[in-house]
C-alpha cells in the first residue's frame, strides 16, 4: 500500500519505541480516537466512524448513566473488599438474580483473564486433574495458564500437554450436520485422550457463541451433549461470557441461556462495567468453598465499589432500555440484510449469529477461507466511516459486534457500503 504520511509515520515510530513488539495498531494506517458516543466515533480530525466491532461499551460509548454513576462513586469512596460496602454487595444481588440456581456466588476481578484463570484454579481444585478441552481458535486471556487454554495466541509456541483442542462446532464441518453430535464426540475423544496420559479431565471451557472461532449460535440447544459428557467424565462445563454476556445474543443475558444449559462455572468480563476494567466468576459455592480451602483468593481492585457502580448502572440501563430486545431485534434484521448481499454472490459462504453477533464468511473461487477478502474489506470499510474485524481460524469471518443500542438504519448504512464495496471490486 501507499506509505503513510510522514507525520502519522514519525507518530508510530515514537510509539513503537516507547511500546516496542506489544503495540499492535489496527489499519495499515492507524486512526487517533479522541471521542465516542453510542454507536459511533470520531477520530482526531472529526471524521465519525461507525462502530462495528466494538463489544466493551455494550451499552453505548460514554453512555452517561455509568460515566455518573463512576464519576459519583469514585468521589465518595474507592477500596478494595476486604470491608463491608453496600455498593458491591447490592450489585453481587442484582448480578446473581440475573443466574439460574445453583449459581449463586460471585467472585469479582478485574479482567475476562482473571476470570478464566480462577475458573481453571477452581476446576482443578475440584477435580484433582488437571486437563482441559478447549476449541482451536479460541482466545480465553492473557495470563500465564490461560494463554496455555488460547491456541489463537499461540504463534510458535505448541499448546502445552494438559490442553486438547477440538473442531469448533461448524455445521459445514459436523456429519449430516449434526454439531451437537460432532462436539459432544470431540470432546469425549479428547477426554478419553487426557485420561488415558494420564493428566484427567478438569473442565471443558467454551465462549459460548464461539467468538474467535467464527462465530457459532446454532443450533440453540446444541452444548447440552457437550456439558452431559464433560459431567459423565466427572469434569467442569465452563461458560466463558466474555464475548456474549450482558445481552448480546439477544436471548435473555446469557450466552448459554440459548443452549438450555446450567454451567459450573460462568466467567464474564468485557461489557460487564461498559469500559470500566471489571470481570467475574460466578458459580456454585459447593466449588467456591473447595477452591478456597485450598488458596483462598484475594483481588484488591476487584469489585471495589466503583467497579459496582459501574456495574450496577450497565444492568439498569439494558433493562431500561430494552437492549436485549433491540439486539433480537436489529440482530435479525441486520442478519437478514446481510443474506441479501450474499443471495448474489459467490464469494460469501454464510451469514451466521444470534442477536448482534454475527458471522460474514468470505470465500475464493475455490470455496476456501479468503483472508485476504477480509483484510481488504475491513480497511475499505474503514475508508467509509465504519470499523469491522475478523475472525475464525483462517481471518476471513467478518465479526460483526456493535454496541447493543445499534439501530436498523446503523444497520442499512453497514449493509449498503459492504454491498457496494464487494460491487466495485
Ligand atoms: N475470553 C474471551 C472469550 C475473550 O474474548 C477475551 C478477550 N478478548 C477474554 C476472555 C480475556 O478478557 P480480558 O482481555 O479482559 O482479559
């Protein structure tokens, strides 16, 4: 591509000297966000973009209720939770209400990671074993052991002995199309692989809308296989709710509501605190109370009241706004419009998703992922004022996660410039 201009390049040089090999930039040319709001954003030289992608400020970007509502709290009182506070144990009642039973106790953190490495301390308490079975693009965090669960981050580094990766639960992959078969079998065959080194099974750990998998809802129901063998194996069903908590799917709050499924253990993050750094685990206090027999566990930010501020105002302002209904809603007319433009060409494979959460496939000639289709509409989306990232094992799904307030018309002007992009190609 063209080189950038020489004062936007001499800007990431000095950033990637200060930063060094952990900076990753999005774009070929990289934009400087000086603001947001509700859908949308607006770079340093006024141009509004279209936010597409972006699944943190679920409710909408600076929305107003939680920027109050942390401004407000973080003015009277900020401590960890080693005391008694009624904001964070008003909001562990409101979080827990929102649980099936017996899901009833929450341990709060600060990141998605942190949350999934409890959930890994807490299953292997529980179980004396230490394996795990996770899908083969999934991402779970950063941390030490969960990097070892997250082949997508792994470059040259070979997933470790006590991991076992299996097929994520693609339609086109399963036999006669059966997913909830084709799992459930790659799961067991996987477990009966950590039995028989050895290493046992500890849990299975899912986002279960299979994020950065490429995006994988359907059909609902199809876990429930998956959860009966991981119990029958004596092992833990993780439910990561990173990606599709806090109403994304557009069918209750939860991801695995959609699967008719009770987990173990359920972890969240990203949306939960709409931008404010808060996470959490939820799960039954019979594993808890195992767990902390052993280590205990102690997080000084971690649901600290301000955390809970925010917290607690994201869950007010789903309910007041009827965000899980607008993401049923424009979800499937979004999906829908989408269908419309692959109805006319050859080179999308599939629409998928659920709610505001879906999956654009771009392929070759040949039906093959096609990366390179991705990458290039991604940057002449952006061109136009919209930002979109990919995802699934090759890059070449378009993961298409606005915030939950996105409208219909949000959705047409997406649907027209993917139309026109792939028409004057
Ligand atoms: N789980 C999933 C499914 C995620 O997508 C992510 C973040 N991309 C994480 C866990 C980790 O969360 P965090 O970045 O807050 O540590």
């Amino acid at each position: 591509g063209a080189a950038l201009a020489p004062e936007l390049a001499a800007r990431v040089a000095r950033r990637q000297a200060t930063f060094g090999a952990s900076s990753v930039l999005f774009y070929k040319e990289p934009i400087e966000m000086v603001r947001a709001e509700g859908v949308f954003m607006y770079d340093a030289h006024g141009k509004r973009y279209l936010d597409v992608y972006n699944n943190v400020p679920s409710v909408g970007h600076s929305h107003p209720a939680v920027a109050e509502a942390v401004a407000r709290q973080i003015a009277v009182l900020n401590i960890h939770t080693r005391y008694l506070t009624k904001p964070a144990e008003a909001y562990a009642e409101k979080l827990l209400s929102k649980f099936p039973a017996p899901l009833s106790n929450l341990t709060m953190t600060c990141t998605g990671s942190e949350s999934n490495d409890l959930a890994m301390r807490i299953a292997e308490a529980a179980t004396g074993k230490r394996g795990f079975v996770v899908t083969r693009a999934a991402y779970h965090g950063n941390t030490h052991h969960v990097t070892a669960i997250s082949p997508s981050s792994m470059k040259s580094k070979p997933v470790p002995d006590f991991v076992r990766v299996i097929p994520e639960p693609d339609p086109a992959l399963a036999p006669g199309g059966d997913v909830a078969a084709f799992f459930a079998g790659n799961l067991q065959a996987a477990i009966d692989d950590l039995e028989e080194k050895g290493i046992g099974f500890a849990a299975v750990i899912v986002d279960t809308i299979f994020s950065s998998d490429g995006i994988f809802a359907d059909p609902p129901g199809f876990l429930q296989a998956a959860v009966e063998v991981a119990h029958k194996a004596g092992g833990l069903f993780i439910a990561d709710e990173v990606q599709p908590g806090f109403g994304r799917t557009g069918g209750g709050l939860w991801g695995f509501s959609r699967h008719g499924i009770v987990p173990d253990i359920v972890t969240m993050g990203k949306p939960m605190g709409n931008g404010f750094p808060m996470a959490g685990v939820v799960t039954r206090p019979d594993l808890l109370s195992l767990f902390c027999e052993e280590t205990g566990y102690f997080n000084t930010f971690g649901g600290n009241p301000v955390a809970a501020a925010a917290g607690s105002a994201v869950l007010d302002v789903i309910e007041r706004e009827g965000l899980i209904d607008n993401a049923r809603d424009v979800g499937a007319y979004f999906k829908a419009g989408l269908s419309t433009i692959m109805g006319n060409r050859r080179d999308i494979g599939a629409v998928r998703g659920a709610g505001l959460f879906i999956g654009l496939d771009f392929i070759d000639a040949d039906g093959r992922p096609d990366q390179g289709l991705a990458t290039f509409v991604i940057n002449a989306m952006k061109e136009r004022g919209i930002l979109i990232g990919a995802a699934g094992l090759w890059g070449s799904t378009l993961k298409i996660r606005p915030p939950l307030c996105f409208a219909k018309d949000n959705a047409d002007f997406f649907v027209d410039t993917l139309r026109a992009i792939l028409a004057e190609r």
